[in-house]
C-alpha cells in the first residue's frame, strides 16, 4: 500500500500532464508547469490505497500550502496515521476522510492534532463513535460545515459541549433502518442543541416518519434557514404544518415522500406553499412570487371547501381571503408542454418540450441537434416574460435532476446552449 507521499508521486509526479483539472467540492483545480514541479493547494489523494502517512518529513515537503485535503475512500485505519499528515497541515482548511474504515476509535483526546484553520469537514460512512466525532470538533473550532451521511446513527449523542461555530450538518441517511418512535424528535433536537447557530440541516433519506406537536423547534433552531427532508417517510400533512415553527426557515425540499404519493405535482406544489407561510423556496424552485402564493392560496381554500374535515389554516386563509365561489372544474395542472426558443451560437430552433422533463432530459434531446454530450453541454434558462429593459444574466440550469416545471417555464422562454471549455 502507498504513503501519502507516494501517492502524491503517482499523481502529480513528473508525468503528470501540463495541466490537469479536477473538481471537488465546486473547486476548479488548475495545475500547470512552470520549470518545477509545483503541488496544488487542493490536493485529491481519493480511492489512493493509501494506508499509512509514510515518513513525516517527507509529508511535510509534499504538502507544504495544503490548504484542502481529500483523502476518501482510501484504507486508513488507525487515527495515529491521520494525525500524522495533519500536524503538517497548519493551513488546512477542508478535510474529507469518507469512506475510511478506523478499526479502532481516537485512542488519547491529547494526541490529536489542532485544527485551528479548518471550516469544512466531511465523515461521511465513516461509522465514527459520537465520542470521536466530539473529539474532532472540540479539536477544531472554526468548522461551519460538517458532513455525517451514511454512519448508521440511531441516535445523537450530545455532551455539555456546544458548537457554535457550526451552521451546516449533512445528516443524509441515518440509518438505514427506522428510527425507533421515540427517537425521531429528539435526533433532530439534539441536532439542534449540539449546534445551537445552525443555518442548513439536510435530514435526507432518513427514515423520519413526522415531525411532533411537542417539538421545540423555535428554542433548539433559532437560526435555521433551510431544511431538507427529501425522501424521507413524512406521510401527513400535520407534519407539514409544524414546520411553521422553526422561526427563520425560508428554504424547504420535501419531495419522495409517502405524503405526497396520491397527489399531482402541481397540486403538492400549491397546497405545500399554502401552509408555510415563511417558505420562500421550495424544493429548490424559483421565488415564490406573491402572485404564486396567492393564487396556491386560493387553491388551498376550493380543495377543501367541500370537505368535512379542514386544516386549521383553512380558516385562516378564508378570514384573509374571504369566501370564494367554487370554479366549475378545478384544475391545479399546469401547462404540460411549452413551445420554448433554443440558441446555441448563431443558431435558433423553436421546440415543444414537456414541463416534467429533467434538465438532463432536454440536454439528451438537444445532443443530436448540436452534436454535443449532455456532459460536455452547459445549459442556460432566460425568462423571457421577466425583461423589463434591465438585462441580466441567464440563469444557469446546473442540477440535471431538476425538473423544468420547478423553474416556472412557459411558452415562449429561451434556453441557451454553451460548450464547457476547460480552463
């Protein structure tokens, strides 16, 4: 098995090309030669067999300026080995050990190294004890991004310590098992406690069933402002109402859940909008307009009109927005295909596209058209019923999984076409 250092001479030794790119963690990575060989800031040692440090001095003058380190998916089994290439890195900014399997926990809290510059760091199926992930923070103070997918937690356990300076966990798929009842409120609780400024929580794929009336979201997340529960197990619209209380929250995905099985998309869409009355975004769509609101708003109230059983919010919304008379087919599908302009240099075609259609279902379409992968193909989304003489710049579709009915389009908007080009 290679040593760190031997794996940087595989990767970025003498017959590494001129110049090489490679993308982590939305960072461009640009090496090029200039008489000696110079290491990268970021350095990518991923899927390297690296299961040793090797000789410290040697760490030492290959990772001078480290300022990022990805060592996933590598064999490393011992912590004594880690904090061996980290006392070298006093600059390290970002760490990502994912995929790592320690056979043994941290074994003397004083031996682990200080990580004083470090903001961004990612555990991801590591399957670390909590005691080891609480190790790790009290020894790096300025984290703001932390990342535990796939640990298999069952619980949270939390100390006295609190971490301040954390406002973004990635808890994606823990566990891969159901919560037992009585767990499900207070792993997000604790959550909360342990990182009393936390900004972005991302729960998705976790088996959460419902959020609980006795939650107390707006004392343990005073300062949440986006929460993912994609894919979770959420089956009732109660569950929905009781997002209202985390104070700040702004930003919601909620989308592949059970709740949702038995309605159509634009139906999810509008009476999900009128229920949160604090949500800005959702599921990572365009702004919530007022006239959106409204008009979800007014839909919410003929839903239910007819039923027996209403939402509490009905009430409130027909005290806002007065009693309405019934339309004679009510309708919360929108368009389902749209006649859209494509340009892609000096060419323009006209296409009928379907609103359900994933951005990297329009790429396909399009790659016969100009002779380009959807890989290789940038794509960019103008509303053209958004001119106002103002111009402005296109907004880039980059998430292939999005569905285009998220964007708001309609007939007659423009896509754009680019190459990417390598820096």
């Amino acid at each position: 098995m290679p040593s760190l250092p031997e794996a940087v001479d595989m990767k970025y030794g003498d017959e590494c090309p001129n110049a090489q790119v490679t993308e982590v963690a939305c960072v461009a990575l640009t090496l090029k030669r200039s008489g000696r060989q110079r290491l990268p800031s970021v350095l990518i040692l991923s899927e390297c067999d690296i299961e040793k440090a090797g000789d410290e001095e040697e760490v030492e003058r290959k990772c001078e300026g480290v300022r990022e380190l990805d060592l996933s998916r590598n064999k490393l089994k011992e912590w004594k080995e880690v904090f061996k290439i980290l006392r070298h890195l006093p600059s390290l900014g970002f760490l990502n050990l994912s995929y790592n399997s320690f056979e043994t926990p941290i074994p003397d809290p004083s031996e682990v190294v200080s990580l004083t510059n470090l903001t961004r760091l990612v555990l991801n199926g590591t399957k670390l004890p909590w005691k080891d992930v609480h190790i790790l923070l009290e020894n790096a103070p300025r984290v703001e991004e932390l990342h535990l997918c796939k640990n298999g937690y069952v619980t949270v356990e939390t100390t006295s310590q609190k971490y301040s300076s954390v406002s973004r966990v990635h808890f994606n798929n823990n566990p891969s098992t159901d919560w037992p009842e009585y767990h499900k409120i207070l792993q997000i609780e604790s959550l909360g406690q342990m990182f009393p400024y936390l900004e972005v929580l991302i729960l998705a794929e976790c088996p959460l069933g419902s959020l609980t009336k006795d939650g107390h979201y707006r004392e343990n997340f005073p300062n949440l402002k986006y929460l993912s529960l994609n894919s979770t197990k959420i089956c009732s619209w109660d569950s929905v109402d009781l997002v209202n209380k985390f104070p700040k929250l702004t930003e919601l995905r909620l989308q592949q859940c059970p709740l949702y099985e038995n309605y159509k998309d634009e139906e999810r869409r509008q009476l999900t909008i009128a229920r949160l009355w604090r949500i800005q975004r959702l599921n990572g769509g365009a702004l919530i307009t007022p006239e959106e609101r409204e008009n979800a708003e007014r839909a919410f109230i003929r839903y239910y009109m007819n039923e027996e059983r209403r939402p509490s919010r009905y009430e409130e919304l027909v005290h806002q927005h007065g009693e309405l008379d019934p339309l004679v087919e009510v309708s919360l599908q929108p368009e389902k295909e749209v006649q859209v302009t494509i340009r892609f240099g000096e060419s323009t075609m006209q296409k009928v596209i379907s609103v359900y259609s994933r951005v990297l279902d329009l790429k396909k379409e399009l790659e016969p058209e100009f002779g380009m992968s959807p890989s290789k193909m940038r794509l960019f989304y103008h509303d053209k019923g958004l001119d106002s003489g103002v111009p402005y710049a296109p907004e880039e579709l980059k998430i292939n999984s999005k569905q285009l009915y998220t964007i708001n389009i309609h007939s007659g908007d423009e896509f754009i076409v680019e190459p990417k080009v390598k820096p």
